[in-house]
C-alpha cells in the first residue's frame, strides 16, 4: 500500500500580504471611526457647506465601523 502525503508550505509573501490587508482594513475602520466623530462636531453652518443636514450626519454617523 502506498501513502501519499502532501506538505502545504505557506509561502512568507502571502502571510504578510494577509497580514498587510488585514491592518489596511483595520486602519479604514479606524479613519471611518474618527470622520465620523468629526463630522458630529461640525456646526450647521459647516454642515451647509458641505451640502449636508443634521439628520444626515445623525444617520451617518450611527452606521457601525465597518459599514
């Protein structure tokens, strides 16, 4: 009888391309996080600038991290 085994060798480059994908989408959250807090701070006359209104910061600004 024969036994076939087969060695699966993680290869360094992909590891650290998960890895690096892993800590953009980590950052992306982080910088989605900390504009939204910015953008509830503003004034309704910043907000006007921007074209936008209160409701629509609110709405925004209570959508999870990752969205």
């Amino acid at each position: 009888m024969t036994t076939l085994i087969l060695q699966h060798k993680r290869d360094g480059h992909a590891l650290s391309q998960i890895f690096a994908n892993g800590l953009s989408l980590l950052q992306l959250w982080i910088d989605k996080h900390h504009q939204r807090k910015q953008l509830k701070r503003l004034e309704a006359s910043q907000l006007n600038d921007l074209g936008l209104d209160r409701e629509r910061v609110r709405m925004e600004a209570a959508k999870p991290f990752w969205q």
